[in-house]
C-alpha cells in the first residue's frame, strides 16, 4: 500500500453520508441503491482497480480492501454488491500483474462505467468454482451457450455483463470448466426473487440462462474441473474472500463505532454516570475492539502479498478462506455485543444496529463456509485426508 494513499479522497465524508442516509431505505422497501452506484461510479470507484493507463486509479487490492471497509461502515449491503464487480476488475489486475492481459476488456470497460456482476454460485453446488451443474455449448463462432441457474447474483438489476462459468462436456477435449461474459440479453433471465433477512439492498437475485450467448471474445478461460493453479482460478478465489473480508471488517467496524456512541450517551439511573464508566460495559466495548483490530492488519498482510506476488503455494487456500472467517465469525460477534451495549433500543427495527444484526448473518453463507476453510486448514497442517 502506497503511503500517499488517502481512501476519504476517493470516498469523502459527503459521499458517505449521503449512501448512509438512503441505506435504511433500501433495507426497508427492499430496493436496489441504484444513486449509491451512480455516485460511486461518478466517483471512479468502479475502476479503482484498473491501472491508470487504462482509464482507472491504479490502485491495489490492499487499497481496494480498506475502501470497502469504509464503505461499509455506511452501507454494507452498497459495498457487498460493488464487491462482485470489483471481483473480475480484481481478477483482471492479478492476471496482468502476472503477464497474463486475458481480461483487458474487463478493465477498459469498467473504466467507461459498464457494471461487471459475479454469476458463479449454483444451488446445491459445493464445487463451487471446480465445478458446475451449468451447460456450456460451444457455438461454431467459438463462443458458448450457458444454460443453468446462478444463485445470489448481486447487482441483478443493473449488471452489464455477468462474469459465468458452465461445464462443457462435449468437446474432442472434455470435460472443460468455461469462464465467460455475458451481455444482458433475453437470453438471460432475472427473477424477483430476493427477499432476505439482510443485506436486501445487494438484490442478488437468481439468474437463469436459457442458451445465453458469451462470445469468442468474451471467453476467458477453459481449464480442467477440480483443484488446479491456474491464475484466473486463483485470481478469483483471492479478490473474492479479500473483499468479502474486507466488507464484514466494515461491518464490525461500524458496530463497534455505534456502540461507543451508546455507552458515552447513555446514563445509568443507578449511578448516574454514563455507562461508559460502568466495568462490566468497558469490558465488553474492550473485548469487541480486541477482536476487531485484528482483521485490518490481517487484511492488509494478504492483500499486499496477492499485489506483492507473494507465493504461498498450497496455503494460499487457506489463509485466504481462514481470512474470510475470521472477519465474519468476528464481525457477527462484535455486532452482538454492540447490540448489548446499546440496550433495548437496539431492538427495533428503526435502530441502524438492528440492520447490522441482519446484515451480517449473510456472510455465513457466502464461500468459503466455516466448513471449508477448516478443511483448508486441516489440510494445510495436516496433508491430505487419507480416503
């Protein structure tokens, strides 16, 4: 991270504000923050991760990690839905970093303004990106046909092209996994169909694709299903749980900033002095900033070494899966205790708090799941599980 590098320059206090003050609303009427992203982009966040040549900031993904964090102190759900599209312009760096320009059209385009979404997850689907129960047809131009369904497909209403992967099981070579880009055509249907407990603003609805169209020059990769090093597959794996890493940090973050608030306004009748001087209270705000401080430093260790080129080899998977648990597990236990120390008030639904208790619960269902980034864990100490 560069030293100059100030994130209220590319996310000013106004800006802020403003997506803070129209995020109960969203939650509330269950709308996508469509002026969040018109501001956002205005702004050039969309291409923060796009080299300056091409239109963007230059910037990297530890800098991208601590603008999501402050995003989401105002607007978890804005920073969630921008993540997916910094997902592929994150990809796209770490592949010409590498030397490798495969997603030059990703950049350029999210320099002009075009919205990149993350069309990835599958409904029963632990394969996850080794796999999918999406059909991939190869067309004589040298595109694909992708038929199937993706589930939580977060900027649903406003994408312009939606990064997808399908299995293509009938080339002289298959099976091969197939990543590609798809323009919003008729093809491609969106459902109404988010309706959740938290993070409602995302509208990460479901997709499907009815012989949606990516063409040959759309088409990123074709790769062998199953683990294997190839950079785009890492590429997505590292900006994915980096960001949604970083997204939940904002979260706590933002709990913990409320409540301090709480305990410095709120009096006790027994005492009459605010509870911020009360033990039992001072502890539990201690033990929440305890835990949060750990997950910047954390952030911004891996995100350098994924801009530095670090090789971690096979524990790349888990320290980045580890990451991302850590910072949810964190972030729904500081929200928790916060909620505490604000009281009763926190209860209702009108207190931002309450939408951080809802917000939050989301991240235990994005990958990797506490499930498997034990299991990366297990087998980065372990080795391999004996069959």
């Amino acid at each position: 991270m560069t030293a100059a590098f100030d994130p209220a320059q590319i996310l000013p206090d106004d800006l802020l504000e403003r997506i803070r003050e129209r995020t109960a609303v969203h939650d509330r009427e269950n709308t996508f923050p469509v002026d969040d992203l018109d501001e956002l982009r205005d702004a050039g966040y969309l291409a923060i991760l796009v080299p300056a040549d091409r239109g963007g900031a230059g910037l990297g993904l530890a800098e991208a990690s601590v603008l999501q964090q402050r995003l989401a102190t105002a607007a978890p759900a804005t920073a969630l839905a921008v993540n997916m599209h910094l997902v592929w312009t994150g990809v796209a760096k770490i592949l010409q970093d590498r030397g490798i320009d495969d997603l030059a059209f990703v950049q350029t385009g999210a320099a002009a303004g075009e919205v990149f979404a993350f069309g990835i997850s599958e409904a029963g689907n632990d394969l996850v990106l080794f796999g999918s129960d999406t059909a991939a047809q190869p067309t004589a131009d040298g595109g694909y046909a992708f038929t199937g369904t993706k589930i939580f497909t977060s900027l649903a209403p406003v994408w312009t092209q939606l990064g997808v992967h399908g299995l293509d099981t009938t080339s002289p070579d298959a099976p091969k996994l197939v990543y590609g880009f798809l323009p919003r055509t008729d093809a491609v249907h969106t459902r109404d169909d988010w309706d959740t407990v938290g993070m409602r603003g995302t509208q990460s609805r479901t997709t499907e694709l009815r012989g949606a169209i990516a063409p040959a020059d759309r088409i990123a990769r074709r790769v062998d299903p199953g683990p294997q090093p190839d950079p785009l597959v890492f590429g997505i794996f590292a900006v994915f749980e980096l960001l949604l890493a970083s997204v939940y940090t904002g979260v706590a973050r933002r709990a913990l900033e409320l409540a301090v608030d709480a305990a410095s306004t709120r009096r006790s009748k027994k005492t009459g002095m605010s509870y911020a001087q009360d033990p039992d209270i001072r502890w539990r705000v201690a033990d929440m900033a305890i835990a949060y401080d750990a997950l910047p430093p954390q952030l911004a260790a891996l995100a350098g070494d994924v801009d530095g080129l670090v090789d971690h080899g096979p524990r790349w998977f888990s320290l980045l899966s580890g990451v991302k648990h850590r910072a949810v597990t964190t972030a729904k236990h500081v929200v928790d205790d916060a909620m505490l120390v604000a009281g009763g008030s926190s209860y209702f639904s009108r207190n931002e708090l309450s939408r951080l208790y809802r917000d939050v619960l989301a991240g235990l269902f994005h990958p990797s799941d506490r499930e498997s980034a034990h299991a990366a864990a297990a087998t980065a100490w372990l080795g391999p599980q004996e069959r």
